[in-house]
C-alpha cells in the first residue's frame, strides 16, 4: 500500500530483556505484547525477538512499525509506554473490590480496552480471581505506563464501578415489572431489582448504575421513590464493600476519620463487627441517609483507600534520607527506597491514599529532581 509509512525507534534494552523472559511484572510476554499492538492498531511490528539476554552490549535495539501514518503513531505510543528509554515508566496499584472487576471491565473488555487505548497504559487485574477459591482474591488493580496516563486511568477506572442505591418499602409490591420501572429502565439507563421479604412485610428496592452516570442514577431513584411512596428525598442505603485488612485504617484512631466524613456528609456509616460477621459479609460497609450524603460519603471513603505509586531512578541521581524525610512530612506520603540487584538503577514505592493522588506524583517529580 503506498500510504503505509515505516517508523523505527529505538527502546530500553533491559526492559524488551526482561519482557522476552516473561519476567515482567504484569506477565505479558514480548509475544503477546507486540500482538495486542498488531491488533489494536492494525500494523505490522518487527523486534528483535532473538536478542541475546543479558548481553554485554548496552545497546538500545530497534522496533519496526509500518502502517497508516494515524496507526503506526499511536502503535508507537503504545510501545514507548511500556518500553521507553527514559525511564519515565510508572506502575499504580490501586484497590478495586473484586467484586466489581468483571463490571469495570465490561463485555468481552469492551471498557478496559477503551481506557487502555485512551490512556496508552497496560492495566492487569489480579489472576487469581478467577478460580472459585473464594479466600485468596484480590483486590489490587495495577496500571503501567506514563504518570499522566496512569493518573488518568485510574480515575476512568473509579468513574466505571457500579453505584447503587437502595430503599425500604414497609410493604410487598405484587408486580415488579411493571411498565413505569421498565421505562425509568430504559431512560435513566439503570437496572431496577426489587427483593420481597414478605415475612417482614418489607420490599427493598436497588437501583443499579454506574458512576458515570451517577446523575441519571440518581433521578431514577427518585423517580422510583415518587410512584412508590409518594416521596422522592426517601433515605436511601449503600453497601461498599472494601477489604476488611483496609477497615481500622479508614475508621482512623479512635473513629477519628470516620467521624469526620459522617460529619461533613451527613450520612451514617456503618463497618462490619469482625467478630460476628459472616466471611462474604466481613468486607461490607453500609452507608445510610439522604442519597446525596450517601453518594459524598462513598467517594470521600473511596478517597480513604490505599495508593501505591511504583517508579526507578537512575543510580547517577542521589536520593538523600533528609530530602525523603522532609517530602514524606511535607506531602503526606510514605516513601522507601531499594537498590535493584544487577540493574543500574533504584526502586522507589511512594504509599498514600487516593485522595492525595497529586502529592504522590508530586513526590516522585521531586525526587528525579525537578523541583519546580
């Protein structure tokens, strides 16, 4: 095709290295790497697949990509992402309950596949959820690729979980598929589920979006209280559900954190007994009150939850306790730093939670030195 252009570029030796060992870190061989690119962006890509390992020629090797001009740039994009030269690589592991990984990841990936090509990053949900071993899953969510990206990722990612609503009637409803729900169904874009108890003579009512379309979400369940009581600002109640390992940590000292999000939100939260509470049960937070406390209360919960920040420096940039010390006060962040074996470089982890996201980044500008 004479529209086709040819790009070669060089990239990181050690990291293509360690990715035709299969030792990289989200398990995506240089086979299956190169491959997804072929496919998503409708190129042809040629590397060096032979390179000898560990080699005593530092030289960086080329990557051919031939296609449409559009494709072979956004190609070389890709690749650069994961296998740049400059260091300028990143990984975030974020805490995404395992019960909402298949709903953020969509029908057949369809939406991380989308925040992937938006973001130019390698996004990998944990394996070992997918056997029916319930005791060991994971809820730890990993992105790679530039800050901007990964930043960026993260927050499609938190805007495709689900959110949910739910109400009490004190009574039981004989038909639940009547016309007016299918038709807040169908123009809110939720699901309606409605659960009698008629022991209690109590139906409880769950609404069931996402947060991207957490206006819309929020109209229906309105709308849906209007025709069922009478009444559209009901009290409404939300689970979350976050892992029991992260519960003392978000409850702060002496409920001192918890207390503060019920006060400015106004909402009622309620964390599981780990003494009482059944194995499905032990992670799940009840959120009660108006629907907009209960929306606020979540998102300042979720802005609570762990955020590990993962990068290299070059062994040439000195990094001091003092200048760590000084920015692990400043920018409330926790910060270690490990030599990596056999590698020119060290490996720094920065720890904080996702609602001071900025200052993580912050912290790692700082420490490759831009001071700015």
């Amino acid at each position: 095709d004479p529209n086709f252009v040819e790009d070669r570029f060089r990239v990181d030796r050690k990291k293509l290295e360690q990715m035709l060992q299969d030792s990289y870190d989200d398990d995506e061989g240089a086979e299956d790497f190169f491959q997804r690119i072929m496919d998503e962006t409708n190129t042809q890509i040629t590397w060096p697949s032979k390179l000898k390992i560990g080699a005593k020629s530092k030289k960086d090797p080329h990557i051919k990509v031939i296609g449409y001009p559009n494709d072979v740039k956004i190609a070389k994009e890709k690749i650069v992402a994961i296998l740049d030269t400059k260091g300028n690589r990143v990984t975030l592991k974020m805490d995404v309950s395992h019960t909402e990984h298949s709903h953020v990841i969509g029908k057949g990936g369809n939406n991380i596949k989308r925040v992937m090509q938006e973001t130019g990053c390698h996004i990998h949900f944990p394996d070992s959820n997918r056997g029916s071993n319930v005791q060991e899953k994971s809820n730890q969510v990993s992105i790679a690729g530039q800050p901007n990206g990964v930043e960026n990722a993260r927050a499609q990612i938190r805007e495709l979980l689900p959110l949910v609503f739910m109400f009490e009637l004190p009574m039981t409803i004989p038909e639940t598929t009547t016309p007016a729900i299918q038709q807040i169904q169908n123009t809110y874009n939720v699901t309606v589920s409605i659960k009698q108890r008629p022991r209690m003579y109590v139906t409880t009512v769950i609404v069931r979006g996402s947060v991207n379309n957490a206006k819309l979400v929020k109209e229906a369940t309105c709308r849906l209280g209007e025709q069922l009581t009478g009444n559209g600002s009901i009290p409404v109640s939300m689970q979350l559900e976050i892992a029991p390992q992260h519960h003392l940590f978000i409850i702060g000292r002496g409920g001192v954190n918890i207390k503060q999000i019920m006060q400015r939100t106004g909402a009622s939260i309620h964390f599981p007994d780990p003494s009482t509470s059944t194995p499905q049960r032990k992670g799940t937070v009840y959120i009660t009150g108006n629907m907009d406390s209960v929306a606020m209360a979540r998102q300042q919960l979720i802005g609570c939850l762990p955020l590990v920040l993962m990068f290299d420096v070059k062994d040439d940039i000195e990094l001091k306790q003092s200048q760590i010390s000084q920015l692990m006060e400043k920018l409330d962040v926790y910060i270690s730093v490990k030599p990596k074996p056999k590698q020119p470089s060290k490996s720094v982890i920065v720890k904080s939670i996702e609602r001071n996201a900025t200052n993580m980044y912050l912290a790692r500008l700082f420490l490759l030195g831009f001071d700015s």
